[in-house]
C-alpha cells in the first residue's frame, strides 16, 4: 500500500511536470522567446498545422491531472487552480495572444483625407503610396507597426498592404489568395519577417517571398511607392490615408514594449533583435536599407546611395528589360517594366510614375527599405548595385 502511494505520487508529479513543460513550451515556441531562442520555424509551422491536435493534448493532459488530483488529493485545490491558470493562459498565448494584441484591418480599415491626416502626421514620417488605375492610398509606416494590415479596394483592386517592422518592409498583395475572400491575420515573425496566416483557408503566407506553405497558390503583389508625407501631400493631394487611432489602452503598452527594441532594431550598433538571421552577407552594413526586386529565380537589390549616382538606370534580369528611377527630390526609388505593350521604347527622361516622352511604363512591385540582414537572409544569391 505504502509503495502503491509512492508511485501515485510518483505519477502525479510526472504528469504534473510534463503538462507544466509542454504548455509552456507550445506558448514560447509560438511567441517572441521562441524567436529568441532561435527555435526552428519548421516547428512553428508543424505546430500551427496540427494546433488542435496539441490544443487537445494540452487540455487532455490537463484533465488527467485534474483526475489524478481528485483520486489522490496530492495538491490542494489551490494549487491546481493555479496550474489550471497556468495552462489556459499557455493556450491562449501559443494560439491567440497575437491575434489580439495586433488586430487586423483588412477590412473596416479607417481612411481620412489629406487635410485630416495632415494634424496627425509630422512631414517627415515614412508613408507608403499604392496606386491602382488612378486612385491612391497613403499608409503610414507609424500607423502599420501595430495592426500590420490594411486593406482597400483601390481603383477596383481588393488589395491589402502587409508591414512588417522588424523588417521594415510593406508589401501590397491581393486579398484573393487563391481561395476566394481572405481574412488574413498575424501569426508570428520568423527569421525578423512576418507571418500572415489566412483564417479563411488555413493558409500561411511568409511577407517577404509572399510564398504559401500548404499550397502551391500564387500570391499578386502590388507596386508601392515609399516617400515623405512631405512629399506625399504635394504629389497625391486627393488620396486617402490610413489612419490607426490607437484608441486601445493595450496600444500605449505595446508602443512602449517596442519602443526599445524597435530603436534597436534600426540601430547600426546593435544587431537584429532576433539571433535568427544569417548575417553571413557582409556586402552591405547589416542594418542598411535596400530596394529589392524578386524576378522569381533572380533577385537584385539597390542602394540608396547607388540609386543616387544613378538616377536613370536600365539594366536587364532574366531577360527582361527593367529600368530604376530615382526621384532626389522626394527621395523615392521605383522600378519599372522598359518596355511598352511588349516593345522595348527608347526615351531620355522618366520620372518616378514610369511617365517618358514615348509612353507610360508599367511600375512593379519591389522591396522598399528592407534591411539589408534580412533581404540577404531569404535571398542569399541577390544581385547588389551599390553606389
């Protein structure tokens, strides 16, 4: 009898034990210590793919303990509704936590009018233009750092502007991903890049490569212009600018949260927040900001120092013909398609629209700004062009 109590204690502790350590470890390896810890994004994805099945065993084992705990009364009720606690807010941290603190506004997104977000935003904040068939939004790089999505239909495009600050990078995809209406949301940040998952579909979409991991669907990406809102104002007086109004009491606790590290992050002093990148790439400074394009089985990347030496510059990738532009006067570089209706065209002047004397070139998509350790992380073999 007095053996049989010894290993019903035995075997309380131990399940107590792995419970504790499995719950803890499902919300640090699907939240930020996870990324510290340089924890594999493969096991961020095999867990994301089969949560419900570790969320079960999670409750199961919670439940057993709770069975162990009535049949044995090793610990008071105390102490197992505190482990009962512990467990819960595991749960919700490793599958809910970031869903929300950063809520996405793909739709119900909050558009103002020039001279409204003029009162708001100070002339040298960083914005991002999208311009679709005419019509233009405006999103600020201050007001994409918490909810990190916000969509719109812009000239007749579903589209919707991603950001990641730890790269510091938008990208402007379609809100079709190949499974009809989307609802995309933050999963987590892999490798200082952000993960979106789709809650419609289940699917998951790295930022920067705008790859999918359990299908083979095509993301459409979308060109966007970085400039100042300086400049902004001046050159698309009648947009709409996103505004996010901070009206949350959790936003003042997550701006002061990264205020730090966000500081950090853009600091040539200090490496990536995250130990999670290569930083075997040493062509450029870690922390310095690039233009890149990925042609699919090529990528290039710019300087800005490069694109000032080299305001009109035509080069060709993958046989085909692109031309960058850089506007000194608003400080924007923008890529362009060289050729017109499939004809390469001849011209001895373009500004930063793709407007020359012999027609209008067809602006892409590029990486506006990105850190050059995280762009040569994800794309090793990238091209350089730098001044």
């Amino acid at each position: 009898m007095i053996e049989a109590t010894k290993n019903q204690k035995m075997l309380f502790v131990v399940v107590a034990v792995v419970t504790a350590v499995y719950s803890i470890f499902a919300a640090v390896l699907m939240t930020e210590p996870g990324q510290s810890l340089n924890l594999p994004r493969s096991w961020v994805v095999a867990y994301y793919h089969y949560r419900w099945l570790f969320i079960g065993l999670n409750v199961a084992l919670l439940i057993y303990l709770w069975y162990l705990h009535l049949s044995l009364k090793i610990w008071t009720r105390f102490w197992m509704s505190l482990a009962t606690v512990g467990v819960v807010v595991c749960i919700i941290a490793a599958n809910f936590l970031l869903t929300a603190f950063f809520p996405s506004y793909q739709y119900g997104a909050n558009y103002v009018s020039i001279e409204e977000a003029d009162g708001i935003l100070d002339d040298n904040e960083v914005i991002y233009a999208v311009e679709i068939n005419g019509e233009v939004r405006g999103f600020p790089r201050k007001h994409l750092e918490v909810p990190h999505i916000a969509g719109d239909n812009i000239g007749g495009k579903d589209v919707v502007m991603t950001f990641c600050a730890l790269s510091n990078l938008p990208v402007v995809i379609e809100q079709d991903i190949g499974f009809g209406k989307s609802d995309l949301g933050i999963l987590i940040q892999t490798h200082n890049n952000l993960v979106m998952v789709d809650r419609q579909s289940g699917e998951l979409i790295q930022q920067i490569t705008r790859q999918t991991e359990f299908s083979d669907s095509e993301i459409v990406s979308h060109p966007n212009t970085m400039t100042t809102w300086r400049s902004f104002k001046e050159l698309y007086p009648d947009a709409k600018i996103f505004i996010y109004e901070f009206n949350r009491v959790v936003d003042s606790l997550l701006l002061a949260l990264f205020e730090g590290p966000m500081e950090k992050q853009f600091s040539n002093e200090h490496g990536p927040i995250f130990p999670t990148l290569a930083m075997t790439d040493n062509r450029l400074l870690p922390k310095e900001q690039v233009w890149g394009f990925d042609a699919g089985n090529v990528q290039v990347a710019f300087t800005r120092s490069f694109a000032k030496q080299n305001p009109l510059f035509r080069f060709s990738l993958e046989g085909q013909s692109l031309v960058m532009v850089y506007d000194e006067e608003h400080d924007i570089v923008n890529l362009f398609d060289g050729s017109i209706d499939g004809q390469l065209v001849d011209f001895e002047s373009v500004d930063f629209r793709g407007v020359t004397e012999n027609g209008q070139l067809v602006q892409l998509p590029m990486h506006n700004g990105v850190f050059w350790m995280v762009w040569s992380h994800w794309y090793p073999d990238t091209q350089v062009y730098d001044g």
